[in-house]
C-alpha cells in the first residue's frame, strides 16, 4: 500500500466553531493504483488533498488522523522533512495551472528551479531533464519552448507543463486536482490520455479528484464519493457506477449528461 490514510480530520475555525471539511475521511491507495476522489464542490475532497502534502493554511488545521506514505506518517514529519517530500515524492496539479505558474519567469526557469531544488542537479543538466519532460508530456520543440512564458501556452498546454513539472522529481503519488474542468471537451480527453500514459509509462499512483463522474470512469480503477467531509460510498469503479448503493451516489452519477 503506497498511500493509507486513517480517520483524518481537516477543520476550519469560524469564532471557536469548527468547520468539518474532512471529517473522518479513511482511504487507501496501491502502487499504480488511480483512485477517483468525487463529490460536488464544497464536499471536502480537494481539501483531503492538501491535507496530504500539508497545506492546510489557518484558520484550517489537520485536527487528527493518520496519512501514512511509503510507510511512515506525513502528519509526524516535521517541516523539513515535509519539504523533502512535497514536489520530490508527492506533487499536485490544480484546475487553473495559469495561476500556478508565474507569469514572470519562464516555463524552462520554473521546471529547472524545480529541478534543481529537489535533485540538486548543475544547472545544464536539470536543464536537459525539464527538455526531456516537456517531450514526455508531448509538447513540441521542448527546448525552444523553454524559453518562453506561461501566457504564450494555451490552456491545455499550461496543464502539460504542470504535469512535467510536477513529475521531473520521479514523484510517486500523483494529486490531480480537477485537472480538466477549465479545459475544453477535446483538450480535456486529450489530458486524461495523457494521464493514463503516464501512470503506464511511469508506474504512477494518482488520485483524481473530480465532481465530474464521466471524467473519473475514463481513468480510475476505483472511485470514493465524498459528502459532506465524509466518504459515503467506495469501491470498484464498475461497482460504484453500475450499483451505486448511496443515494447521493446514484444523484451525482444520474447528473453525468448522457448522448441521445
């Protein structure tokens, strides 16, 4: 088991009251494993992925539970050696990579700063490494791209370079945080393909977190559907959406529009 989490709970303080925004969550994931994390928004599922690298910024706090990775519990850690593993073992992309990247630096500056942080390479070779990243994730002319800045990439494109920054550090544990929601119909079936050949490819573990049920059923194995800070239904992913048990389950996947 690459990725275990135990009874987690993330709240949010409002004059003393909590906020439950993960409460009791309890999930696993296996080695080249994708799971699908569902739920509308504000059902807690993005938070459970920051909670993983230790993101949670006040007033939230990590209240209680357990996150074990590769055999040792992230929420022991102390930041030092959090550090080490945000970006190196364990790195996130997010639904608008625009916001991510700086504007400022080029994309070649961002992945070798990356790169170099992480792996402590000279800088022409952590510069070969981000070229050979760009071609993995299928950008043209990876080294004349370098040198050029986020607003000169579509939108599909920026989601690619997150992707190759993301993964140029050998992480094991992928979290893709809606990935394709601001993306267009094309752009978005070419993202999930491009996913699923990096999970073959890299031997990837991903977490997918979507509220979009037909984007969860083109790359997961298996699918957990988040509520209300709590998972309700888990399994399969032919289990959850063939005979979907919980009620709120089988609104979301009546929700998924459907060719006529």
């Amino acid at each position: 088991m690459l990725l275990q989490i135990n009874n987690l709970k993330t709240y949010f303080y409002q004059d003393q009251t909590p906020v439950k925004a993960v409460d009791g969550v309890s999930l696993g994931l296996e080695k080249g494993e994708v799971l699908g994390l569902v739920g509308e928004s504000g059902s807690g599922k993005s938070t459970v992925g920051l909670s993983i690298l230790r993101l949670i910024d006040p007033p939230g706090n990590i209240a209680g539970g357990e996150i074990i990775f590769d055999g040792q519990d992230l929420l022991r850690l102390d930041d030092s050696a959090m550090q080490k593993i945000r970006g190196a073992k364990i790195s996130m992309i997010f639904q608008t990579p625009f916001t991510a990247l700086n504007p400022v630096y080029t994309i070649g500056d961002q992945i070798v700063e990356a790169i170099r942080f992480h792996q402590k390479l000279p800088k022409k070779a952590a510069q070969q490494r981000a070229i050979e990243m760009l071609s993995l994730v299928q950008i043209k002319n990876p080294a004349r791209r370098l040198g050029e800045y986020p607003h000169q990439f579509s939108g599909g494109m920026q989601q690619r370079v997150m992707l190759a920054m993301a993964l140029s550090c050998n992480s094991k544990l992928l979290i893709a945080d809606e990935p394709t929601t601001a993306l267009d119909v094309t752009v978005q079936g070419e993202i999930i393909k491009l996913l699923n050949d990096l999970k073959e490819k890299l031997g990837l573990s991903i977490i997918l977190i979507t509220h979009d049920f037909s984007v969860a059923a083109e790359l997961c194995s298996r699918i957990a559907v988040m509520y209300a800070g709590k998972i309700v239904e888990q399994g399969a992913l032919a289990d959850v959406v063939l005979r979907p048990q919980d009620g709120y389950t089988q609104k979301l996947i009546a929700a998924v529009p459907r060719m006529r």
